[in-house]
C-alpha cells in the first residue's frame, strides 16, 4: 500500500501526491468554507481520476500529530484491493435505517472486508444510522460530519462536491486488512437518573423535570454557552443496570419546549449521568484506543482518525498530545488522517456490530494483507 497526503486551500495550487495519481481512495477532510467550494472537489479529481473521494467537514483537520483548518486529503492505493463508494441524500422524512442498509446492499460483495462511513452530522440521526449498517458480516466504521462549534451546517464529499444532507459508504475490497480501536477517558458524576420523556434523540424530561432546566443547573455559569458548552459535559445512557454505558453528545437545545437534542437516540426509560473529565484521562484513553487498533504487521498503515470536538474544546492546547500518543503506539509507518466529529461510528462489543459513540477517540487502522 502507497499513502500520500497533501494539504490545500484556494490560496493556491496543491502540491504533493505524485506518483499516485492511479490512486483507488482519496480520503478529504477540512474545516474552512474551501471545503465547501466546488473548486476543492474538481481539483481532487483531476489528480486523482481513478480514485473513490469521500470525506467530511470538520472540526478540525488532522495530518499526522497535528491539526488544521486547511483542506487534507490522503491518497492510498493498495496493492491488491480496491474501493467502491455508494451514497445517498437524506430529506426529513428519510428512513435513516433503511437508507443505511440500502447502501450496505449496493457494497455488498463476497471480497468486502471493510466499511467507511461518512455522514452529514446535523440532519442525520447517528443511532439509527449505525442500525441499518449492521448485518451485513463486515466491520464498519466512520463519522458525523462537524461544523467546529458552529452546529450550523455540515457536508459531506461523495465523488461529487461537497453538500449537506447525504450520507457516503466506501467499501473496501479483496487483499485489505482493517482493525478498530475506541475509548472515551470520562467519568460519570452526580445522581443515576431516569430519561422520563424522549422521542428518539430528543430528551424534553429527566426525572419528571424539564431536561434543559435540570441540565442547565449542573452547567452553572457555563449554561449560557450552550449548546457548544454542552460538549464539555456529555451525558452516558443505559437501558438497564447491566448494560454498559454509551456516551450521548448534545447537538441543540429547545428553551420553548425545555428539551435537549443529542447526536443519537436516548430512549425513554433510561437511566443517565452527567459526564466530565480530566486531561490525562482523555489522553490515557487515546493511547488506549491506538492499542486497541495496531496491527501486527510492519507495513505501511492508514490510520482514520474519527475524534470528538467535545475533546478538542476539553483539551485546548493540548490536543495534539492525544494524537501524539496515537502516533507513537501505532510506530512510524503509520499515517494518521481524519477529522472531528459529532459523532464516531465502530463497533462496541461484538466486532462486527456497529454503534454511534460521542466523545471518544475512534481509530480505523488499514493495511494491505498482501506483500508489500
């Protein structure tokens, strides 16, 4: 496997990628109104004719062990493998779930071993999203597309330039070997309680009081922020005791109907806890999740990088240590690229069973199975 990557605006031409113009996937991530622009597709595609381009915007670009506002994208061709994207628009009466397991059957095939997933972050609900790409005996894993902390508008590129409101899967085919890796690094604090009023992944009561009122005395000073200060404090949810927990990002806030609005489903009955951490915990849990994703093989390695912008805002100056970290345990062949997210998409417990996660560090690493 060759990996290039390269970094742009519209201040001028793009340099790098040579001798991977037959590239098979292009992966472009970016957190500037360039992204948006059509210019940035059709400057892609002119490099890389042959390739599948999807990616995301941001809440920040990551190339390496370090971050940007600028476009990045990273070129990979595989030895022997190959990659093929379906996509999907979304409407508000969209069957998010059916709308998933449609583009799993159009990737389908009996050589797919791994599934890259890149969805608009505000008009998709990430729960039933991560429902309907299960099933289908293959790993997937990927993202919600971020705005930074603006929660305004978020796209996605899908062999076409970027738009709001669609959905991209990449599948990756024949002699290709991914692994995954996730961990959050926060603690619960403060009472159990029960989600009392919710409708999908609007939660209007917590213990039969107003869930915005309730959550914005835990917030103190910070509640006037919200909802971008709502990221610092996400909420774990469990259906029941023996359950382990998922962490739930907040996205918006409704003061006339005192309800919150999450990245994914928080079904009634419940039961909940705030969350907060500390920056060693976050960072710990990064090298946890490199662990975790670190194939044995010393070959050269993609590594996607699907993180929150919750730990962006938690970790301030410090945020490239978490990618630092990641860095170091993955060793020096690998190439880290990604993005911040409203939302991360892997596995949970079963391998092959997808869920949508906040707040964590998710790693896809990806290797050719074939000599190099």
């Amino acid at each position: 496997m060759k990996i290039a990557q390269i970094r742009g605006n519209n201040a001028g031409p793009w340099t790098g990628g040579e001798g991977l113009e037959d590239a098979h996937l292009v992966l472009v991530f970016g957190d500037c109104t360039y992204f948006q622009d059509p210019a940035c597709f059709q400057r892609l595609a002119a490099m890389f004719p042959n390739a599948c381009i999807a990616g995301c915007s941001s809440a920040g670009t990551i190339l390496g062990s370090a971050i940007t506002d600028d476009v990045v994208a990273t070129a990979i061709k595989f030895s022997n493998g190959s990659a093929r994207l379906a996509v999907a628009d979304v409407t508000p009466d969209t069957d998010i779930r059916a709308l998933a397991a449609g583009l799993m059957e159009q990737l389908k095939a009996d050589d797919l071993r791994h599934v890259l997933v890149f969805s608009d972050g505000l008009a998709v609900n990430g729960s039933k999203l991560a429902a309907g790409l299960n099933g289908y005996g293959v790993s997937v894993t990927g993202g919600l597309a971020a705005d930074g902390p603006r929660f305004e508008r978020t796209s996605v590129i899908g062999n076409a330039p970027a738009r709001a409101g669609c959905v991209v899967t990449v599948g990756l085919y024949g002699d290709v070997a991914a692994k995954t890796g996730s961990s959050a690094g926060w603690k619960e604090f403060g009472a159990e309680r029960i989600v009392t009023k919710s409708i999908g992944n609007v939660v209007t009561e917590i213990d039969n009081q107003p869930a915005l009122s309730l959550y914005k005395r835990y917030l103190g000073d910070l509640a006037k922020d919200l909802p971008g200060s709502g990221l610092r404090f996400p909420l774990s949810i469990r259906t029941n005791k023996h359950e382990p927990s998922i962490i739930r990002t907040m996205l918006a806030v409704d003061e006339a109907a005192q309800s919150l609005t999450f990245a994914g489903d928080v079904p009634q009955g419940s039961l909940c806890k705030l969350m907060r951490t500390e920056i060693s915990s976050l960072i710990d849990s990064a090298g946890s999740a490199a662990e975790q994703a670190k194939l044995t093989t010393d070959k050269p390695t993609l590594c996607l990088v699907v993180t929150c912008v919750g730990r962006r805002l938690v970790l301030g100056q410090l945020t490239e240590d978490e990618l630092a970290i990641v860095e170091t345990t993955l060793g020096p062949k690998a190439t880290l690229a990604g993005f911040y997210s409203y939302g991360e998409l892997a596995p949970f417990s079963d391998v092959l069973h997808c869920r949508l996660h906040n707040q964590t560090m998710t790693l896809t690493t990806i290797q050719d199975k074939a000599p190099c």
